[in-house]
C-alpha cells in the first residue's frame, strides 16, 4: 500500500483543488447573481424600507453613535415625530458606516492580477460559451476606491449574501462532516431564491445582514456543543447572536431555536458539563449584548416570547446542580432519578409562584400581532394596518415552489441521510425545518428563513451522494476500509452500579474516541437474558449518565441489538468487509462510481433540471432587480425596453421646488421615500408604532374632499399619490378606509367594519363613498370622465412623465397650525430638556382627535384601547370555523 501513497495524496490533492474552486465558484456566484440592480440601474437604494435604513446611516455617519442612539427624528409622523435611536435596529447602520470609515483609512491603490489567474482566462471564457453563469471576466488589474456610503449600502446585500453561503456551508459541514456536502450547500444557498428575495444590490434591509448573522449564530452553537471541550466557542455564538439581536428583530427566532436545542439536548440526555458551560455562556453573553440595544432592552427577561430560552437557562443551572450532588454523594442510577425528579419539580412549583405574582404587575409584555398571528389558525391578526400587508399572508404552494424550487425536492433525503449520524446537529436540522415550515406557512416574508435549511438539506444529500462516489477510489488507494470488532465490546454494569474502576474507565474513554469525529458502536448482541447497557461514549459526551433519559435510550437500544439474529449481524459485518477490503469488488464500485456519475451528469432528469434551476434563480434575481422606484418596462410596440423612473423623479421633483420646510402627504407605504428621496417631512411612514396615527391618515385621504381638506390643510402643504393602476392608491384605498375605520367608528361604521361601502363594484367602477373621496379624486383628476379636484382646495403641481406619480398643492394651509407644530414649547417631554419630546396635534384638529377610539393594538405605545369592529369580527369569523 506505501506504493500506492503517492497516487493517493494526489488524489486527494486534485478533490481538494475541486473542492476549493467549486467553494469559490459558489461564492462568486453569490455575488454576482446579486448584482443585476447595480449592472442596469446603478447605486439606487431600492423599495421603501431601505430609504429609512438608508437615511439612518447618513445620519449615524454625519453625527456619531451617541446622538444617533438619541435621535428624535421631527421630519417624520408629522406633527409626533419619531423617536429613531430608540426603535431602530442599528446593525446594518453600524456596519455600513464601519466599512465606509474603513474604507476612507485605507485609501486608493492599485494590485496587478497573478500571470497564473490571466492564465485562467481562455478557460473561463470557454465555461462561458458552454453555458456556465456566473463566472468572473479577469482583468489585468484591480483597482480599489473608497466608496460612498450610498454604495455601500447597495452593495452590503451582495456582500453578505456572499457571507451567508459561506456560513451555511460551515453549517452543514458541521450537520454531516462532509466537505462535499457543506461545499453543495454553500453553492445552492448562493442562488436559491429564498435567500435572493431580500439580498440584492440596492435592498438595504435588515435582513440581508440577518441571514448572514442566522448562519453563523447556529453554526458556532453547533461548533460549541459538538464536544464537551468546545464550549469556549460559545463566547464566539454569544457575540454572533448580539449581532443579530443588533441586525433584525428576527433574532427571537434565532434564541428560541438555541434554547430549544439546548432543552432537546437536555430530555435526550445529552447534557453534561460542556453543553451546560456552553448554553450559559451563549445566553449570558448574547442576553448581555443585546439588552445594549435600545429598541431590545429588558424585553429577554420580560417579553413572552422569550421566556422559553430564559426558563432553558434556569432550568440548566439546576441540571448542573444536580450532577454536581449526584457526584459528590456518589448516587447510584435510581437515586439520582428520583432526586432530579424532586428538584426539577420544586423549580416548577417556584417558577409557577413567581409568575403568579409577577403577572398582575405587568411585568411580563405582551405578544405582538404579528408573532400570534404565527400561532393561529386564521390569517387574520385582527389588525387591519397588519392585515393589509401582503407579506403578512400565507405562503402558498406556488411560492415554496418558485422560491425553494429544485432544493426542496432532496430535503427529505437530507433528513434521512442525517439519521445515520444524530449527532446534536442533527437535532438542530430537525427543529429548524420543522420551525421554518411552519412559520413561513403563516407569513410569507418568512421563506427566506427556508432558504439556508433547505440548503443544508439538499446539500447534505449531495454530499453524500458525492461520498459514495469518490469512497471506493479512496479504499483502492489504501484507505482503510470497513473492520468488523475482533473482541465485542464487554458491556458495562446496569444502572445500578455505583462505581467505576479506573482501568475500566480508561477502556470506556478510548472506546468513546472517534475515528473522524464519530464514536463507533462496538457492542455486539447480547445472546444471554439479561439486557445489558453498552456505555460506549459518543463525542458529543462526557461520561456514563445512569438513571436518566440517556440511560433509557441506551437501554432501549440495547433491546433492539438483542432482537437481532446473530447469524444476521455476522452476515451484515461480512457483507461490510467485503464491501470495503475486496479488491475486485472495490474495482467493480469504482466503474459503478464512473456510469452512475456519466449518468446523473448527461443522461438523468437531473441533468436537465439543475440547469433550469439555475435559470430559474436567474431569472427571479433579474425579476428582484427592479429598485422600484425606478423599474424596466417593455414597450408593446417595438419590444425595446426601457426604464421607468417616474417615482424617483417625482421625488426629485419634490426636492428641487418646494420649500425645505414643506409637509408632504402620502399614504404610510410612502413615508420613508418622502424623507429619504425628496427629504422632506412626512405624515407617516412604514413603522406600525403608532396605529391611530395611521388611521388618522386613513380617514383623512379616504374622506370626502372638503372634509379632508379641513384636515389636511392644518398638517401639510403638498399631497402626494401614486396612480395610473396596478398597485397604486385606488388598489389599496380599501385597506386605508378599513384602517381609518378601525379608530373612527363613524368613517364607515361599526355595522360595516370591512368597510365595503368603500370599495369597487364587479365592473370596477367605485362605490359612492369611494367616488367622493379625495384619493379617488386626486389620482383620476382630468382622467376618468367628469372627475375633477376642487382648485379651491387642492392645485396640481406635478403629474410624472407616465403618470405614476401625481402631486397637489394644499391650498390655504393654516400657518398659524405650522408654526404652532414648529414651537418647542408645544412638544410634551419626558423630562425637561430631554431629548426626547413627543408633538402634539395644532388645536385646530381637537375635534377630529376627540372622534377617535383607541385601538387595542397590544405592541405599541397604545394599551388601553377597545376592540374595534374589525378586531371583533376577525374572532368571531376565528371562533366560528372552530365550531
């Protein structure tokens, strides 16, 4: 065989070059497939929400942590305001303005490309003329510039999108222990759509900083339990889940499923002193951190939602209690099970007292609309603003289809693969899957959580797939094959043993050693009455744990051995010899290896089907590119396309001809564009924080025409819609009226809570009540026959070039309320001279504001409202499809 170590290590070098380059053929991918947007519209900040994360990083840069952590933002929620510091995740802020500011320190240079790399070039240009995508063009040389933080922005989602593949492949080597599975994995999260759908260039969201910060929180958990004696690196997982804590107020997800593991781990019995140190040390260390962020604050020790991960780690301290008392007295198995018993249900008895008297208090915080409406079987929250959002609604079977696609078809074969191993990873693939579908099931925008578990799955299946293949070239050259136990395995003691000999614990700990990272089973069937337990240690253990879930499973275990034949066992180990050691049946795998490997390249379905896959995350990556604000069309006529930027122009428009002081009025969707694009002040933005604000707005722009503008003329100086079909205001003025009805009863009325008397009819013409109201006026003024604005009440100003945007003039504003709104004497203050001063509504709207009826909206600053209408029709439509 030494004859043979020269073509093995070349062997092994060529998989490992293969390895490497496909691991950097995914990560380029990964960054390429998000770079549509920057390619056919330049740097442009996409959607709405990244305008107001776009603009908080402007603001973090031009004036420093401490005043951004204290930013009282008065040019949004006009008259209010909106306390920004407070209510904002600020990871992706940070990091943006941290890359900016290191990119300004390293300054300009230039780095010549390798002769060897230019060597690359006939060959990556032949990959291309046979079809392969996202392969790099090498240059001769590269430049690197300090960036804008406007490019930045754009260009963290491919970034971290990058960053996020990486660490699902780490994730999923971590699950199987195959390079070629983590590198499968990395490859299909690099373009799964799943992930694409919120990590293209431009779309400066929180979560394409998020998934990145998912990946890599669970990998180091895994990392850290993988044996007793990596529990250090959980100070590594503590930091990763601050920053995810910091990034998207998605980490509830992220420390739910780690205190869930941890309590898996803990009822499998596998806890011991490393898993303890670890979960500790992660929820200590993570808990810490992100009680740092303001928007996060107490809310680890008093929010419902996360007192699961809380009770996890009390409930760890007195596990490692106990093992501590059952060391010192020395207790034997039944012992030590009836006193964990004892103590595990005096904490039960004490946890029950202390949430008894706590809960009157207040102590503990509610749960969200949108977390219950994850739990329930409606779809419905019984919140209208909640409700309106599409990305709030279930995700259909035609969406896990487009977004999870070919993947999905091998998660099963995944999870059946990763039986074989069930190490704690295992159990994690497990939860996560079970947790991701069921979640997404109820809210759309949560299939992105899919996108890093189905590929860890289907990865998985590659990977070993790739591991049967290559697996008998490698035994050819000399790797050792299968060796069936020579000596069984000499049971241990039962249960009820209360010592160990030292040369026996010597044996038990060289048995529980693992070749490449796995413990093997070496106990063979027990042919005699009793059952005895085969102790043999795995490496995700300690030591020898009697008298609890651990002993139960090995006692069952034992069981199932003993059920065996031994005729049966004897054939299946010679079976496995001659598998591994024959040298012709080895020959014979190697050829089978060779067709099986011809045939699923150029002759299987699959062939097919991985390059429609790849097509398909192609084409939904061109589909995501469009920033939104600006857009690709196709004209009817000649089929040349061209771009519409009609929205940012509009805005530019706002900026370059009314004053700097001018309130625009828009419906909430379009606040954060209003103070990002045209920067102007703004009526209301994306936040849900204050719902009878919202309702205000609602009411105002769904009211008839004098009676908005009896409002609208205390509160702004310009009106804005988007028009022209499609998705604009008149599609979505059902939603404001149904909103705005939620707080004032008598816009449409309790008897009429759905608001149908402001909608269509079957043949799309408008209702009467929708037909006087101002928003119908304002987008088809001068369009639709004999609908006009009154020029008394509001003048149009500017109609875009495609009339997708259309602005008005408020005519005869009230000063005296603007400059009533403008008077610090007239914002409430928490304290004097605080920085943080809430606004008042101007006198003139008492009226209006009187008419309103708090909403019961449990999540925000609100708690003391009713139910609306809308709220209690919701639960009965809930409670009647329960019957």
């Amino acid at each position: 065989m030494s004859a043979l170590l020269p073509v093995r290590l070349a062997f092994k070098a060529v998989l490992v070059l293969l390895q490497i380059l496909f691991l950097l053929y995914g990560c380029y991918a990964a960054y390429d497939i998000r770079l549509y947007p920057i390619k056919d519209f330049g740097y442009i900040i996409h959607e709405f929400d990244p305008w107001f994360n776009y603009r908080a990083a402007e603001y973090l840069a031009e004036h420093g942590l401490y005043k951004f952590l204290r930013w009282y933002d008065y040019e949004s929620w006009y008259p209010l305001g909106r306390p920004i510091g407070t209510t904002i995740y600020p990871g992706m802020q940070v990091t943006g303005v941290a890359i900016w500011e290191v990119m300004k320190k390293i300054g300009e240079f230039k780095v010549q490309t390798p002769s060897f790399v230019l060597a690359l070039r006939p060959f990556i240009s032949s990959l291309k003329q046979s079809g392969w995508k996202f392969l790099p063009s090498i240059k001769q040389s590269y430049e690197f510039t300090p960036m804008s933080l406007n490019d930045i922005c754009c260009m963290i989602p491919p970034w971290f999108g990058t960053y996020a593949s990486i660490f699902t492949g780490l994730l999923t080597y971590e699950i199987s222990r195959s390079v070629n599975a983590g590198v499968a994995a990395t490859m299909i999260m690099a373009v799964i759509p799943a992930h694409l759908m919120r990590s293209v260039g431009g779309e400066f969201d929180n979560e394409a900083v998020a998934v990145t910060a998912i990946c890599s929180t669970f990998w180091l958990w895994l990392l850290c339990v993988r044996t007793p004696s990596h529990w250090p690196i959980s100070v590594l997982a503590g930091l990763s889940y601050f920053y995810m804590v910091a990034a998207w107020g998605g980490y509830i997800f992220v420390i739910n499923m780690v205190g869930l593991h941890a309590a898996l781990l803990a009822a499998l019995g596998r806890f011991n002193s490393g898993v303890h140190k670890a979960y500790s040390i992660f929820y200590i260390v993570g808990t810490a951190g992100a009680m740092q962020v303001p928007v996060v604050g107490l809310q680890p020790l008093r929010s419902v939602e996360q007192l699961g991960p809380l009770m996890v780690f009390v409930g760890y301290q007195v596990l490692a209690f106990c093992d501590w008392q059952r060391r010192r007295r020395q207790m034997a198995a039944f012992d030590f099970a009836v006193f964990r018993i004892k103590v595990m249900a005096a904490l039960v008895v004490v946890t029950a007292l202390v949430c008894a008297a706590l809960y009157p208090t207040g102590y503990f915080g509610p749960i969200s609309s949108r977390i219950r409406g994850l739990f329930v079987k409606h779809t419905k929250t019984g919140n209208p603003l909640v409700d309106s959002v599409a990305e709030h609604q279930p995700a259909s079977p035609s969406m896990y289809a487009s977004y999870l696609n070919l993947p999905l078809d091998y998660v099963v074969l995944g999870g059946l693969v990763s039986l074989w191993h069930r190490n704690n990873g295992f159990l994690l693939l497990c939860l996560y899957g079970f947790v991701a579908q069921h979640f997404s099931g109820k809210m759309s925008r949560l299939v992105l959580i899919c996108g890093p578990i189905v590929s860890v799955a289907c990865g998985i299946w590659c990977g070993f797939v790739a591991d049967q293949l290559i697996e008998p070239f490698l035994l050819l050259l000399g790797k050792k094959g299968y060796a069936p136990p020579s000596v069984p395995a000499e049971a241990k003691k039962g249960p009820d043993s209360s010592k160990e000999k030292k040369d026996e614990k010597s044996e038990k700990s060289e048995k529980g050693k693992a070749n490449s990272g796995k413990a093997k089973k070496t106990g063979k069937r027990n042919t005699t009455n009793t059952v005895e337990v085969d102790w043999t240690l795995e490496e995700y253990e300690e030591d020898e744990r009697p008298g609890g879930a651990n002993h139960l499973l090995r006692l069952l275990q034992s069981y199932f051995y003993k059920s065996i034949r031994e005729e049966n066992l004897v054939s299946y180990r010679e079976t496995r010899t001659m598998l591994d050691n024959n040298p012709s049946v080895l020959v014979g795998r190697a050829m089978l290896s060779v067709v099986l490997l011809f045939y699923v390249v150029f002759l299987s379905p699959l062939s097919v089907k991985v390059p429609t896959f790849i097509q398909h995350c192609d084409q939904v990556a061109k589909s995501l590119s469009n920033p939104q604000v600006v857009f690709m069309s196709r004209d009817k006529r000649t089929g040349q396309n061209f771009i519409v930027d009609d929205y940012l122009k509009g805005y530019q428009w706002i900026d370059e001809n009314t004053p700097k002081d001018s309130r625009v009025m828009a419906w909430w969707d379009y606040g954060y564009q209003i103070t990002g694009i045209a920067k102007r002040t703004s009526i209301a933005d994306g936040n849900t924080w204050n719902h009878e604000h919202i309702a205000t707005l609602g009411r105002t722009l769904t009211s008839s025409e004098k009676k908005a503008h009896n409002a609208i003329r205390h509160l702004a100086d310009y009106v804005l819609v988007w028009a022209g079909g499609g998705g604009d205001d008149l599609a979505k003025s059902p939603h404001l009226a149904r909103i705005g009805n939620s707080v004032f009863p008598d816009h449409c009325g309790d008897d009429d809570p759905k608001c149908n008397k402001f909608s269509f009819y079957s043949d799309y013409s408008p209702t009467p009540m929708m037909a006087r109201s101002l928003l119908y006026k304002l987008c088809q003024h001068k369009v639709s026959p004999g609908v006009s604005v009154n020029e008394k009440l509001f003048k149009e100003v500017h109609t875009t070039k495609h009339g997708l945007m259309r602005i008005y003039k408020v005519m005869n504003v009230s000063q005296e309320s603007k400059d009533w709104v403008a008077d610090p004497k007239n914002r409430i203050c928490d304290a004097p001279g605080s920085w943080y001063c809430v606004g008042q509504y101007p006198p003139a709207l008492e009226k209006l504001i009187a008419k309103r009826r708090n909403f019961a909206q449990i999540e925000d600053f609100n708690k003391q409202g009713g139910k609306s209408a809308y709220t209690k029709l919701i639960e009965k439509e809930l409670h009647g499809s329960d019957l």
